[in-house]
C-alpha cells in the first residue's frame, strides 16, 4: 500500500504546482492567484491607482484635489484616467466589461477595491453578463425585482438601488441611495460622497462613509441608525434515523466592530432518541485583520464520521422524503479548545485540543417519511461485521477520549470561480489520540481531500478529486474507521459496502455546458481501494463509470455503474448540488 500512497500524494503535488504552473503564465503581477485589472487605494490623504497590464503595473498617486472631471474625463494630476468609453490605461483605452470580479477591503486607516480581469484567454462579454454593473461617469439605477450577481460600482456617478445584489455596492465620487426593496449582500462604501437608506432596506455587510472625518465613528453610526443588531437568531432543524425530529433554536453574537468576543448558542430536542442538544461557543479574534483567533466550545451533540460524504441538512430531506438516511452516528459530550491562524494564499491552520465522551445510540427504523412507504431505515453502522459491530457497541462510553486535532486547509474561492475559472480546494485533517492521554485507546486518524477544478474552452472543463485515509494504533475504536461504496464515494457499488483503516479515492469528472441552457452533462470514472483488516491485505481496486447532468448547479442526477461485476445494472443517484 506504501507505493500508493506515494502515487496519491504525488497527484495532489502535480495538482498543486499544475495551479502555480499556470498562475505564472500570465504576464499580469498578481496578489494570490487572480488576474488583476487595477487596484484603488484611498487614505484620507491621497488616492493611488494601480494599473496591470501585459508590461506589469503602474501607479500613479495623487491628492483629492488632483482629481479633475472636464468634457467627461477625469484627470490625474493632469493625466487622463478613465471616460465614459473605458479606463484609460498606458498600454491604451479598456472597457469595464474586462472586469469579472470585485473584492473591497476596509479599514480605518486605507480602503482598497480590487478589480480582478478576466485574464487573456477568456471572453469579456461571455465573463461579464450578469455579474458585474460597472458604471463610468453615468448614473445606475437597479429597479426593483432585478438581480445583480456580483457588484454594482459605479465612478463619478451615482447609484440607486432597489433590487438584489449579491456582492458589493461601492461608489467612487459618488453618492448611494438604498431604497426599501433593496437587498444587498455585500458591503456598502461611499467614497468621497455619501448613504441614504431607508429603515426597510437589508444590508448584510457594512455601510461606510469616506466623506466623514472620523471614518470609525461614522461606521458604529450608521450601524445604529440602520437598527442593525450583533445578535442573529439560529433557527434549524435535523432530521435523522437517530435522534428523529430535532429542532434547534438559538443566536449567535457577532459585532466585527468590537472587541468582544463571537459568542454562540444553540439547543435542540431529538425527539425519537428524547436526548438533548446543545452547543456553546466562544471565539476571540486578535489582530486588526482578525488573523489569529482562540476559541472554545462545550456541546452535547449527535456526531457522524460521515461529514465529508454528505451534509447534515441534505441527509435530512433524503431522510424526510424517501427513507434514506446516508450516514452513521455516534454521540459525543465535552469540549474543544483551538486557535486559528489565516495565512496569505488563502491557507489557514486549525489547532485544537479535544476532550468527550462518546455514547451508542441505536436507530429507530420504523421513522415517518413522506414516500418511503413500508420502507425502513437501516440500523446503525448496518455495513460492520456483526461480530466487530457488537465488541465495539459494548465499548462505547467507557473511558473519555482526549486528543489533538490539527487541520490545514487551502481554498481559492471555489464558490465565487466555479464554473468561469479554474480552482483548487485541498484539507488535511489530523486526529492524535496518544495512549499518555487515554486509558487504552492510542490511534491516528489521517484523512487528505483534495480537488481541481480545471476550465478547459467557454463550455468544457473537469474535475479531479482525490482522497486519502490512514487509521493507524493499537486500539482503533469501529466509529473512527473508513468506509467506501455508493454516495459520496465509488457510486454503483452499495452505499458503504467496504470499510477498513487505510483508503485512497480517485475520481476524474468531465464537464459540458449545453449550449442555451443551464444544464451541463458530465462524464465521470472513480476509482477506489481500501484495506479491510489491519493484516494488511489490500482488497482489489474498484473502478465504476457513470453520466450525470446538472441544472444550475442546483440539482445534479448521475447514473453509474460498478464495473468489477456485469451482472450490476446502473444505479440512479439525486445529489442537491454539486460536490467538489
């Protein structure tokens, strides 16, 4: 098994320096990953432009009194900087269309706007429709019932807005006028002019105001004229094979404007396993741009190593509407201490100290569901060995656990690239349960998961995921093994056929939009094995093959099939949106 994980961890290192190989292809200076179009930084002082081109960049920086409006054009300290037509940059005129993306950053001595291209290879036209409103010296008004899905900015115009927009509102030598249809999901910035707002409008980020002196005063202002509040309301509701119905209510205290901590609180009733939940949390930021943070829970709650195959609130409409509950479960009581550290490029690091006691808790099979007719949900951990299955029952809530959790992630965006751009996405988690801490347990969990996302022409592109798991000790506890087969994993084979303490996963997934729609087909082979006893004895490979389609990446139907048997017919799976 030794030289496989050497393959595996080799394709995760060609999938990462593939990433580098192609960030470095363009002639663009970058900040992380991104094609920059221009960057604006504002100090009370002064302005600096910054412009990318294929020559590299160019700064120009100048006072609030350099900059001039004659004969739509605005100057420079006697420069011409951008027109009704484009940005005017030194390599010559482009349009606004070539922006895709834009980014803020606040603060009380700078604020910067990013604007990201679309890179060389990439159509303006294609990349810009729907995303972006960019305004140059003309007046945008979003109506009511219109959707913008990334930001609104307008230059020495103003805006008003009263639909939806999704990412930010920036006005630069411009005023805003929010009405009260407005839903703005982005951050809310006036530079050099100033907000109106009426009290209906929604506005989840902030509001700021450069027009006033004191910046940090203005801010705490508007937040109360706003009636904003730090506390939200946690309203949830789970429904499993386990615990049955379960709703949770709560709120969680947020105010980044602050030096208190984030403190949140939740609990819940299962009624079918009449067990209580709850969850209490704190964290700490430190550093102005919260880079550090320490932080601590206690939590009584129903837990699953099924996490990474599918989430809770998915599980529970399969759960709700058809029988199907996907995962296994355990529960778990006691607490967690950790810090967090953010990195440049987009790295962060997770440490944390763990202490719980674990419980069995049997299924109740007989649960309601809405079409799952006489069907009944399986037991517990229905896929162990019966024989290993009760030893590990009879072991459960026999001694606290203690171990050190370590987790380092690595995410580009994935959500706001996909499926214009290609990203990658990777995360290691690491459980250390050393026998110095614990009366007889002393194990290793190790589990890698990695993905690229890959834009190949306008319409074409693919995925390749891949993931690893180790499971290494003396004494290895049945709810902390591995498990392969069905969803989530190697589709057309049964759901958790194969389990054991070593696994790696490969799956290759071919993309193509269909013209005029918003369906894609995909093309997808996976690719698994894993070792069934602590022998060592590897199982063989298992390969499946399968089609899926998508619409809207809402929704996404695959028919696959396991391709170690002819006999196995291809099996129908309903996923709510796309995994990566």
């Amino acid at each position: 098994m030794t030289y496989k994980i050497f393959g595996f961890l080799m394709i995760v290192l060609g999938m990462a320096l593939s990433a580098m190989a192609l960030d470095e292809y363009n002639k663009y200076d970058r900040i992380g990953s991104e094609n920059y179009f221009m960057k604006i930084t504002l100090s009370e002082n002064q302005t600096v432009f910054t412009v990318y081109d294929s020559a590299g960049n160019e700064s120009m920086t100048c006072r609030q009194d350099e900059l001039k409006l004659r004969a739509d054009t605005v100057f420079a300290t006697g420069k011409p900087i951008l027109c009704r037509d484009g940005f005017i940059f030194p390599d010559g005129p482009h349009s606004s269309d070539e922006i895709i993306k834009v980014k803020m950053q606040t603060g009380e001595a700078k604020n910067e706007i990013f604007f990201i291209g679309r890179g060389d290879s990439a159509s303006g036209s294609f990349y810009a429709t729907g995303r972006n409103e960019i305004s140059l010296l003309r007046n945008v008004s979003i109506d009511s019932g219109q959707f913008i899905r990334g930001a609104v900015v307008s230059f020495w115009s103003d805006l008003e807005i009263n639909g939806e927009v999704n990412g930010d509102v920036i006005a630069v030598n411009g005023n805003i006028d929010i009405g009260d249809d407005a839903v703005i999901r982005g951050n809310v910035l006036a530079i050099g002019g100033r907000v109106n707002h009426t009290e209906k409008s929604t506005v989840y980020g902030s509001i700021q105001n450069t027009s006033i002196r004191d910046k940090a005063t203005s801010f705490r202002l508007w937040r109360l004229r706003r009636h904003d509040t730090p506390f939200n309301t946690i309203a949830k509701f789970y429904y499993n094979r386990i615990d049955g119905a379960t709703p949770y209510l709560g709120f969680d205290y947020i105010f980044p404007d602050s030096n208190l901590p984030e403190i949140k609180i939740f609990a819940g009733y299962g009624f079918a396993s009449e067990r209580l939940r709850y969850y209490i949390g704190l964290k700490q930021f430190f550093l102005s741009k919260q880079n550090i943070s320490l932080g601590g829970a206690l939590y009584k709650e129903l837990f699953s190593p099924d996490e990474w195959l599918i989430k809770e609130r998915e599980n529970t409409l399969f759960a709700l509407l058809v029988t199907e509950d996907f995962k296994d479960y355990y529960e778990a009581e006691g607490g967690y201490i950790n810090a967090d550290f953010k990195f440049p490029l987009n790295l962060e690091l997770e440490l944390g100290y763990r202490i719980e006691e674990h419980k069995w808790l049997d299924a109740h099979s007989g649960l309601w569901s809405l079409t799952g007719g006489s069907k009944r949900f399986r037991s517990n951990f229905s896929t162990v060995e019966p024989a290993f299955r009760d030893q590990s029952i009879a072991s459960f809530g026999s001694e606290k656990i203690s171990s050190l959790i370590i987790r380092l992630t690595y995410n580009m965006d994935a959500g706001d690239s996909y499926p214009d751009f290609p990203f990658t996405m990777a995360s290691a988690d690491v459980e250390l349960v050393p026998s110095d801490w614990n009366d007889s347990l002393d194990y290793t969990r190790i589990l890698i998961e990695a993905s690229r996302y890959q834009t190949l022409t306008r319409n074409t592109g693919f995925i390749f995921r891949g993931a690893y798991g180790n499971l290494s000790g003396g004494s290895i506890p049945m709810h902390k093994i591995f498990f392969l087969g069905g969803l989530g994993t190697l589709h057309g084979y049964g759901h958790k056929e194969y389990y054991g303490t070593e696994f790696w996963l490969a799956d290759l997934e071919f993309r193509a939009a269909i013209p005029g729609s918003s369906w894609n087909a995909w093309l997808f082979y996976e690719s698994g094995q894993i070792v069934e006893s602590e022998a060592g004895n590897d199982t063989e490979v298992k390969n499946s093959l399968g089609l899926g389609i998508t619409f809207n990446d809402l929704i996404r139907m695959n028919l696959s099939k396991r391709l170690d048997r002819s006999k196995d017919s291809f099996t129908l799976y309903v996923r709510l949106k796309h995994q990566f």
